[in-house]
C-alpha cells in the first residue's frame, strides 16, 4: 500500500479483507503470497521480540514493511515526534497502533481456515505451527499477570485502532478482539492431527486461563472488560467476535448471540463503506433485510473517474485506489449464502442471511474439507447439489426451502 500518511507498507486490517473471500470463491491458493510474506518476516519477528521485549514467541505490528519492519515514522522518526527521550524501545510513538497486537491472531485464524478448506496436511508444519506457536508465545509470555480466578490478563493494550491509551494506566484490559481471537485459534489448533504432546499441553492450559468474552453492564458485547477515555477511530471492535473469529453467529448456538445483536443494534460507529464491517457482521447474525440493504449500497458505489479498473474504490477512511469497500460487499454476499463449522461436526449452513424470495441466484460454493456446492434458487425453491455426496448429511438449509 503506497499511502499518503505511510509510504510502501501493509496495514493488516486493511490487506486482509480481499483475502478472506478467496476461501468460499474456491482460490485459497491465492492466499499462499500473503501468508508467505508473513512467514518470511517471522525469524525476525521473534528476534525483534526478544530484542525489545526480553521474551519468545513473536508480535505482529498492525503496519509493516514487507520485511517484517515498522514504518519509521511509527517510531517517531521522520516526522513531528512527541517521543519522551526516556521511552524505551518498545514504545511505539503511533498512538493508533503503539499495543496493537491482534494482526497475528487473525493471521492464524486465516491458516486455519485454509487448512480446512484445502486440507493441506503440508501447509500445519511449513506455515501454520510456526506461525501459531509465535503468536501464542507472545500472549503467554506477554500478559503473564493473572486476575483473581487465574486467568490472563491482557493489560497495557488497546481495541484495535479505536480504543487507545495515551498514558499506560488508561489502557484497555482484555479486548474483545484478542479475547475472542484467543479462544478461536486455540479451539481450532487443539483439532488439528498430529500436533505435538507439547503445543497440545501448552494451548490447552491456555484455553483454561483466556478471559471470557467481555460485555457490557446491559448485556451487550463490549470493546473491551475496561475501556479508556479515548476513542480515535470508527472500527466497532465489540463485533470481531462475529468477525473475523465466528464464533458468535445465528449457526454458532453461543450464549452471547442475543447480546451480539445488541451490540450491532447499538453499535457506536454504524458504517458502510471502506473498510467497514457492518454488512458482514449484519449477514454473520442472520439480520437477512439489513444485510441486503447495505450490499446494495456498495454495490451502487461508483469508481472514482481516475482509475480504469472497476474495483478501485474512493478513498473513504484511508486513500486511492480503495480494494476494501467491494472486498467486504464480497464477504457479506458469501456469508448470506454460506455459514460453517470448523469444529466437529462440521455443518454447513445454506442461505443464512439471503432474501430468499426476492433474489434469485445460480452459484458455486466451496466449504471445509473440499467440498463443493452447486445452488439454484428460483422464486424461493432451492435445489443443489453438493461433492462429495457423503456431506449431504452436513447441510442445513436455513431462511430457502
């Protein structure tokens, strides 16, 4: 991303969002260069780590070069700097992204998932371990405080690039997005074959001590357990629980579906455009109407008159040529169509979210563990067909009959 404010680095929260719709689109093999550039910075993560933080495992800063770097002005170099001559080295001078660790979670839950689509026993040892045992190293040796039932504390932090702290005592404890993030990838890495007597002992004594899913006093689900006083961006970090992670969703039968769509009701920063996830969560809760309406809205977003390919976008939060605002109309469109479960006994749920009545559609569908699916739906009457045949017994047709 060549960006005004940044130069020739990658925000992860923005690079992401393409990615994750190759999954049901059937092309998770174009997934592989950007897990690649990751692994290929991942010795020097660690080395950084240990470097600054005096501890294994490795974090993931949510802007960096494509070696692994932070931007120098992230550092406070190279432009107006309020950097304290007594700061130590880890003190990132970017307020916005100073305790964002979350970008490595998210990246194993993206292996994760295109191990199950694709099955690629090769991929857990040459990618997915590696990557998963350094970012939960990180979180152990991190965030060793415990509370008063022994669980993690995660503490200084912030909740993504919204909630923040400008002094370390008005930080975020425990945020939604690494707390459910945390009990994703850990569930899911305890299912993979042939892990080790170790990495299985280690994660699951983590999932013992991971907090539960912070909410608030009126029974919503909250950006963090305690939240600072500062608010600079307009991300509505509460929802990462529906996503990235997926596991509260109108499929997922979680106790905290109800306060999920709470907070979607009452979320402080409604947005549909960019990178905005609103339609996605919308599509993830089964809120079918809400969800159509705001794909409709992006689908009628014109191009800025400059750039000749369609899928260039406004500007938005950040700056041209913009590949989010049509990559979450992409995901939000798949998540209508399409909800799984990556966990036994592996479900898969046709037309969630999709106004069934109103939109007729012929399409191909990939789910985990290679499956394929042909759907026709005409005036509400849906057939398909589904390969291999033995995962017939795994759908379950919501909303289309």
């Amino acid at each position: 991303q060549r960006r005004v404010h940044g130069g020739g680095a990658y925000w992860f929260q923005n690079t992401r969002l393409p990615y994750w719709g190759l999954l049901v689109d059937g092309h998770n093999e174009l997934m592989q260069p950007f897990f690649r550039m990751y692994l290929n910075m991942l010795d020097f993560l660690k080395k950084r780590t240990r470097a600054i933080y005096k501890h294994s495992g490795a974090f993931f800063p949510e802007i960096n070069t494509i070696y692994g770097s932070v931007l120098n002005g992230g550092w406070g170099y190279g432009c107006k700097s309020n950097r304290k001559p007594n700061w130590p080295l880890s003190q990132i001078e970017n307020l916005h992204t100073r305790y964002e660790f979350q970008g490595g979670i998210e990246l194993v839950q993206m292996m994760l998932e295109y191990y199950w689509f694709s099955l690629n026993d090769s991929f857990i040892q040459s990618t997915l371990l590696p990557t998963a045992r350094a970012v939960l190293d990180f979180y152990i040796h991190h965030f060793p405080t415990r509370d008063s039932q022994g669980r993690m504390l995660i503490f200084p932090s912030q909740s993504l690039e919204t909630w923040l702290c400008q002094d370390v005592s008005d930080c975020v404890t425990n945020p939604l997005p690494e707390v459910a993030g945390l009990h994703s990838i850990v569930s899911l890495l305890l299912e993979i074959p042939n892990i080790t007597k170790d990495d299985r002992e280690k994660w699951a004594h983590l999932q013992e001590m991971l907090p539960p899913i912070p909410l608030t006093r009126d029974n919503k689900l909250s950006p963090g357990q305690k939240l600072p006083k500062l608010t600079m961006n307009t991300e509505n970090t509460e929802l990462y629980a529906v996503h990235p992670y997926r596991i509260i969703t109108s499929t997922s039968n979680s106790t905290n579906y109800e306060p999920a769509v709470k907070a979607y009701r009452n979320r402080r920063f409604p947005c549909n455009k960019g990178w905005c996830q609103d339609s996605i969560f919308a599509a993830l809760l089964g809120l079918t109407e809400e969800a159509k309406k705001q794909v409709i809205e992006r689908a009628n977003t014109q191009p800025p008159n400059k750039w000749k390919f369609p899928g260039f976008m406004p500007a938005f939060q950040d700056h041209q040529p913009n590949m989010m605002h049509l990559a979450v109309m992409k995901i939000t469109i798949q998540s209508m169509l399409i909800q799984y479960d990556l966990h036994h006994p592996y479900k898969i749920y046709l037309l969630p979210a999709w106004p069934c009545w109103d939109w007729d559609l012929d399409v191909r569908l990939h789910a985990p563990n290679q499956t394929i699916i042909d759907l026709s739906l005409r005036n509400g009457h849906l057939t398909f067909s589904i390969n291999p045949p033995n995962r017939e017994v795994d759908i379950v047709i919501r909303n289309c009959k």
